[in-house]
C-alpha cells in the first residue's frame, strides 16, 4: 500500500485540532441589543450624548479560553443619533462627518489580551472621515447565554477615548469669555451582543 505522506500529516494536524477542543465561533452583532454611544464636551463645561444606529459587525470567541480574539465592525455614518435634528445635520456636514462621501467609519481588531479574568486590552485600526488610526480599548468580556428561545449569546464592553482631530474633524468656534464650542475629545462605549452563527477548528491565523 502506498501512503501519501502530504495527506497523512494533514490529517494528523486535523485530528491534533479536533482533539484539543480548539475551536472559534462567530458571533453576528444583534443590532436590538447593541449600543455604540459617544459624548462630548460641549461650551466645555457641559456633555452631549450621542449614537450610531446602523452597524453590522462580529467578533470570534475561542470556545476553549472563552474569550474574544477578533472584533470588527462597520458603522453607517448617516445614522448618528445626537437627539436634535439641527445638530445632527451638521454633524453630517462637511464641518464634520461628510456624511455622502465618507459613508462608514470602521473598526478590525489587530491585538485582544486579557488579565486572569474577564478585562483586558484590545488594539485596532479605526477609521473615521477616511482617516485610519490605531486606537487601543479598554475590553471586557462580559460572557455567554442562551436566551429562552435557544440562541446562543455573547457579549462583551468596550471603551476608549480619542481625539477628534487625529480623524479631520476640526471645526470649532471659539467663545466670547475664552474656550471653544466643542471639546476635541470623543468618549466611545460599546456595548455589543452577538448571536453565535458559525463554529469551526481554529486556524495558525487565528491565534
């Protein structure tokens, strides 16, 4: 009998996979139970709060470490939520978002570490206005469910802070006693649950 050596180590590293219990599983963001919030300092000695309605994204859960190890995200710009009108239009403005030419702002995870528990530190490329900047998070991984209806759930919170003018978006107007109209720091909080839709042996990629 004649063994075809490239197939047989091929299996081998599949069954060592299979064994081992190593697996990752997709998680679809469920848009009903996900916020992306933000605020921002306003005639700097007040706080606007806003959101984005329309996202899509997934993370990856190694089912063995039961921890996140891949996040990634679009977002509709358009769909920022500020609750009045006037302000989200200019928000959509060429002031600021340019909303019809820069159409998303975008997230991929680069690096997840946790601590012995559930928080860690969560490294990314986001882009917003077209502009791609590394920006790190304060992660915490909140854990798994199953709801009454069978679905398998995760979830996980994420923070951070940036500066809005690292991303072009610079308008301000300066006030009469000193200081401006809008802070330059952006206070980020997600909070995202995902539906468990796939699962599947790890990759070396996927480390």
């Amino acid at each position: 009998m004649i063994f075809n050596f490239q197939v047989l180590v091929s299996i081998f590293a599949l069954a060592l996979v299979t064994s081992s219990g190593a697996y990752a599983a997709d998680y679809e963001l469920d848009s009903e139970h996900t916020n992306i919030n933000f605020d921002i300092d306003h005639l700097m000695i007040s706080t606007v709060k806003g959101r984005f309605k329309d996202f899509s994204g997934k993370f990856i859960l190694d089912d063995k470490t039961q921890k996140p190890t891949s996040v990634n995200a679009t977002i509709v710009a358009k769909s920022l939520d500020t609750s009045e009108a006037k302000r989200d239009e200019h928000l959509r403005s060429k002031d600021f978002f340019e909303v019809e030419k820069f159409k998303d702002l975008t997230f991929a995870s680069t690096e997840i570490k946790f601590d012995n528990g559930n928080k860690g530190i969560m490294k990314g490329n986001l882009t917003i206005h077209g502009i791609t900047k590394p920006v790190t998070w304060a992660v915490e991984f909140r854990g798994t469910a199953k709801d009454p209806w069978g679905n398998e759930k995760a979830a996980l919170k994420a923070t951070t802070t940036i500066n809005r003018k690292d991303f072009g978006l610079t308008w301000n107007k300066a006030l009469e006693l000193g200081g401006v109209l809008v802070g330059e720091d952006v206070r980020i909080e997600v909070n995202a649950e995902g539906n468990k839709t796939s699962a599947s042996p790890k990759t070396a990629s996927k480390k």
